[in-house]
C-alpha cells in the first residue's frame, strides 16, 4: 500500500472494516488488531503525503 500512494482512498475502507471486525469479532481479536495497524500506516502515509499540484515554471 506504501508505494502505491492512495492512502487517502483507503483510510476510510480500513475504517469501515475496523468498525464492522470490531462489532463482530471484539476490538481486541488479532484481526481487529491487524487491520488497526494497517490503518495508523495508511494515516501516517497521508500525513506525509501532499496533494498533487503542477507547478508552472515560468522563463524570462
């Protein structure tokens, strides 16, 4: 997921399936503790990240 750069996409999924394993299964089964970690990777990616903008070189 790191090389990809879309973390601003799957933050949110990986919040969706957090909330669902954790109704399911219980915030502390390793599934739910697995996809926690994913998904404070995919916040620290997107911290780090900034948006993709053009820069116009101008020339004299």
């Amino acid at each position: 997921m790191g090389d990809l750069g879309r973390a601003d996409e799957a933050v949110p999924l990986f919040e969706r399936a957090l909330a669902i394993i954790e109704a399911a299964l219980g915030p502390d089964h390793p599934r739910a503790k697995a996809i926690q970690q994913v998904l404070s990777e995919a916040v620290q990616q997107q911290r780090h990240t900034t948006p993709n903008t053009s820069v116009r070189h101008h020339t004299s």
